[in-house]
C-alpha cells in the first residue's frame, strides 16, 4: 500500500498514545495491597476463624516467636491472625458509608442542583453547618453519645458525609444543566425526572466515583479512629484501631502488637487516596 | 458617607448576623445533644451517683427539664451566655474551670504544631509551584497525598515506637513539667500533628502561587524585561493574601486533630478530655467543648474575612458593589 502523503505507519500513532498504552505505575502499587486487603476482609472468616479466641498461655510473646510471627497480645491472641481478621471491620463499613452518602448525594444533589429553590437552599445550610466544626468531633461527639454498635456508627458516618457528596453531585449537575443536550432534552418535553436519572446522573458518575474512592479512604479513617477511642467495636472484635490503642501498653515488650495494624492502616488509607487522586486526575474531575 | 462606604457597612453587619445566627443554631443542636443520649437525662446527668428521688428531683429543677424544650434551651442558653457552662457529672467540677485548666495544654501543643507546619509546607509548596510538573513537584504532591490520608493515631504511634522506645530521644507518654520538659514533651504529637496539616498546607500554597504566576501581569512584567526573580517577588507577594487567611482557618481546625493525638500520647488537654467526657456520658463538659470549638471557629471565620477586606482592595470592591 502506498503511504499518504509519504507518512509511514509509525508517523500516524498519536505520541500520546505510548505513554497511554504503559502500565501506569500508581493504580498497579496501590492495586496489589488493596485486593490483599480485600480478599482478608471477604474471607477473614474462612481464613483465620480462630483469631479472636486467645491462649492466656502464650500472652505477651514478642514478634517472632514459633508460631507466632508477629507475637502475640495481652490475652494471648495471635497480631497475625488478629490483623487479618481485622481487615473486616476496616473495608466493610467504610465502603457502605462511602456507597451510603454517595445514593443521598446522588439523590438530593441532582435534585438540589437542577431544581434549586428551597431545597437548594436547606441543602446548602445543612452542608455549612456540618462544616462549621471539624468533622473528627463531630463524629466522636454523635457516635460516642448514640452509642449503639458498629452498624449505627456507620449510620452516622453516612449522615456527616452526606452533605460533601450533595455538594460536589450539585456542582457537577450544575455545569451539566446549562449544556445544550440537556436544553434539547427540555425542548423535546421530557419529564425532569426522566432528565435527572436517565441524562444528567450517568454525566456526573466521574465525580461520583472519585468523591467516593476519597470516602472510602476517609471513612476508614474515621471509623478506627473512634475504636481507637474505643467506641463503634464491641470488645474483644478484632479491628485495626482498637488493635493500636491495645497495643500501646505493650511496645516494649510486643511493639508488633501495635505497629503491624499502624502500617496496615497508613497503607491501606494512602493506598486509596492515590488510587482515587489518579482517576480523578485521569477523568479531568475539577477537585 | 459615600455609598461605598455603605455596602462596605453592609457587608459588615449582614457578615456578623451570619456570624450570630450560626452561633445560635450551633448552641441549639449541641443543647440537643443531651436528649440524643438514650435514657433519661436527669438520670444522664446524675453521671454515677445512685439516683434517689431527691437528687433525681434536684437535678429536674437545676436543668428545667420539666419544663418544655424551648424553655429548657432558653434558660440554659442564659446560663452559657452568663458563663455558667454546668458541672462535670464527674466530680461535680464546674465545666469552665475544668476546660480552663486544660486549655493551656491544648493551645501549646496546637502552635507548635502550626509552626512545624509552616515550616514544612509554605517552602515545599512555594518551591513546587515554581517548578509545577518536575520530579520534585510530583514527588512531594504524592507525599502529601500519604500525609493528608494516614491516620494521626497510626502515625503517632510509629513516632512513639521509633523516637521513644527505640532511640529513646523523647518522653514517650503524659504531660511534662510546665516549662522546657513540657515543650519537650510536646514535640512528637506537634510533629504527629504537623504531618497531616503541613501536606493540607502545602496544597493551599502550591495552588495559590500557581494561581498568580498564571495571572496576566506577570506574563506583562515577563514581557517588560523583569527578572525571574522579580516577577517571582510579585507573584509571591500577592499568593500570600490567601495563603495567610487561610491559615486562620487550618489553626481553627488544628483543634479536631488534638483529639486524637492527645489520646495518642497520653496528654491532658481539651482533646482528650472531650473523648473521656464522651465516654463517659459527661454531657455538660461534652456540650462545653462542642460549643467552645464552634465558637473559635466561626470567630476565626468572620475574622478572615475582615481581615480579607481590609488587606485587598478588589474583595471591598466586591463587597461594595
């Protein structure tokens, strides 16, 4: 075949291309400690179904004794063991927060943003009051004086988070409202409700699935930090945050007891705010 | 008067009614907090004293809770106003005394933490917006993405692990001495504290700098023939004005970071106070806190904003007009 214009085959590839079609690093580091993290919560109950039950015989045994990698806790029960079975209460509750706020976000932010009027402006209050404190005291504050277990902790969560996923799906819906295919859909007379889900919510699902992958990461922090502060965890579950504050005591007998669920968090947080900061920045999502 | 002058005052009063009226609906939903509790509050409030009919009775009468919700707010909303924040229920401290005492601590360990911060985060981000896109800008934007996302308590624990079990530098746990062994203590959880702000504080910076070197008078000062370096000056001077408002606002929030740091590191102060109060189903001392923290932070707020009218004229032309 004769080239065009004397162009070879490698002239026509886009030089942007290559660098599109290389693994990209960031999505690959965080990826494999993320599904390790999981597979643990997913399976901990086949993995490791002994790792709440302690052996007063074996308490306090410093990391690398037989059997025992990491040692093992004040009642004896294996930090191993114990940091699997943890990955449960980490990644479960966090993602229903983050799925949780993301529906009344999706909810209430179209409805805000395409209609505005009262309900703009309840919305809007709402997120400002929520925002006139740091979001840690408020969460220990609500969580700690409701004090009703794990699922009620997450029911709060979702409440405090709500407002910000409202905000940014209020602010992507209005950027969309004003483009002509959502004109033309008016113009062609289709219900607002048929505009809101079927035309602007499939628009704005970028900036729903980044602010979620941040909620996510935010969530678990927020949900052991208050099982650090002791609260959300019924005693004697494993979790990574009450893990830490257990381990205190022991560090300098045991500092494994605390440190392996310390790095467990610090990794598993960062891995996903990367994770969510690369599609975001991939997607063009304004921040 | 002009009429700008007008508008400026406008401005001015709605911005303190703002200001108000948050103030009011905070006090509102932390007065509710008391009725959030489950059980009955006389008894809630009686903390771990055995209830006999009396005090039970007695503590009905002191909080008005008898009588309907609006009037128990207004009476104890006089009572703040008046500075009577209530009794701990342990101990039966009077709640201002009890936050005073521990105020000191809180305030100390949060300006350390502000200066660590700056000292880390304005030359970083000041330093990453100059060179926006090389190694070392993209290099420390993926550290502050680690320091914005690792949990305070996590990190503090590490700190406590390597500084002090490890290399034994400093006191692992408790308040100190007042004085040089107090600061000393202080230094772990400020740089505990600092990790986590200094990469939100970065952000800010890198943004606002970027913002003025894309702005068209320094691609005119460019053009005149004025060094790197001096139009470098004029972007930076004008970066500074957000830059420093907003730091108003990141030292208001530091006070949510102290909580858990406090914990961490075995401080007494307004933070770890507030999650044993919690704990312990302390409300008086709960809604003190709560309140006092709304308090700083919409002050802090409506004085940036002030402050951001006075230092840059084209926001009072805004405001004005």
């Amino acid at each position: 075949m004769t080239s065009l214009a004397g162009l070879g085959p490698a002239d026509l590839v886009d030089p942007d291309d290559r660098a599109r079609r290389r693994v990209p690093l960031i999505p690959v580091l965080c990826g494999i400690p993320l599904v390790a993290v999981l597979f643990c919560a997913l399976f901990s109950g086949w993995l490791v179904p002994d790792a709440a039950k302690g052996d007063i015989y074996s308490a306090r045994l410093p990391a690398g004794s037989p059997g025992h990698l990491f040692g093992t806790d004040q009642v004896g029960r294996d930090i191993l063991q114990m940091s699997i079975a943890g990955a449960r209460t980490a990644i479960i509750g966090p993602v229903v927060i983050a799925l949780g706020s993301m529906l009344i976000g999706l909810l209430l932010g179209t409805l805000a943003g395409y209609r505005g009027g009262v309900v703009d402006l309840l919305l809007s209050k709402y997120a400002d009051l929520l925002l006139a404190l740091p979001s840690t005291l408020i969460a220990l504050v609500v969580a700690g004086l409701v004090d009703g277990g794990y699922w009620a902790t997450v029911a709060v969560l979702i409440l405090l988070f709500s407002p910000t996923d409202i905000r940014m799906i209020r602010g992507a819906t209005l950027s969309q409202a004003t483009r002509p295919y959502i004109e033309s859909a008016r113009v062609l007379g289709l219900s607002s409700r048929r505009i809101m889900f079927r035309h602007l919510v499939p628009n704005v699902l970028n900036v729903a699935l980044t602010t979620m992958l941040l909620n996510v990461a935010f969530a678990l922090v927020s949900m052991s930090a208050l099982s650090f502060l002791g609260l959300g965890i019924a005693p004697g579950q494993p979790d990574w945050g009450r893990q830490l504050s257990d381990g205190r005591d022991l560090l300098s007998i045991n500092a494994a007891a605390s440190i392996v669920p310390g790095v467990l968090l610090i990794v598993t947080a960062t891995a996903i705010n990367l994770l969510g900061d690369w599609w975001q920045e991939r997607a063009g999502v304004e921040a | 008067m002009t009429g700008g002058s007008w508008g400026l005052a406008r401005f001015v009063v709605v911005r303190l009614a703002a200001t108000v009226a948050l103030l009011l609906v905070a006090s509102f939903v932390v007065f509710g907090l008391l009725h959030l509790t489950p059980g009955d509050p006389a008894r809630n409030l009686l903390g771990p004293r055995t209830p006999n009919p009396e005090t039970l009775a007695q503590i009905r009468a002191q909080y008005h809770l008898d009588e309907p919700f609006w009037q128990q707010y207004l009476s104890w909303l006089t009572g703040v106003l008046h500075g009577d924040l209530g009794h701990s229920i342990r101990g039966n401290v009077s709640v201002g005394a009890l936050i005073a005492d521990r105020a000191v601590l809180t305030l100390q360990l949060a300006g350390l933490a502000f200066v660590f911060t700056l000292l880390i985060a304005l030359p970083l981000g000041i330093g990453a917006a100059f060179r926006a896109g090389s190694p070392m800008d993209r290099t420390v934007s993926v550290l502050a993405v680690v320091g914005v996302g690792a949990p305070s308590f996590a990190v503090g624990m590490l700190l406590i692990y390597v500084l002090g079990v490890q290399w034994r530098l400093f006191p692992i746990y408790g308040n100190g001495d007042p004085g040089w062994d107090r600061w000393w203590h202080l230094v772990p959880p400020a740089i505990t504290l600092a990790i986590g702000l200094a990469a939100l504080v970065y952000k800010l910076t890198r943004t606002a700098v970027l913002n003025e070197l894309r702005q068209d008078y320094v691609t005119f000062a460019r053009s005149r023939g004025l060094s790197h370096r001096q139009t470098r000056q004029l972007a930076l001077r004008n970066a500074m004005i957000p830059i420093v408002t907003s730091l108003g606002l990141v030292f208001a929030f530091l006070f949510g970071g102290t909580i858990l740091v406090e914990v961490t590191f075995g401080l007494g102060g307004l933070g770890a106070l507030l999650a044993s109060s919690v704990t312990f189903k302390d409300i008086p001392v709960v809604q003190a806190i709560t309140l006092l923290t709304a308090a700083v932070i919409a002050l802090t707020a409506l004085a940036v904003d002030l402050t951001y009218l006075v230092i840059d004229p084209r926001v009072r032309q805004r405001a004005t007009s």
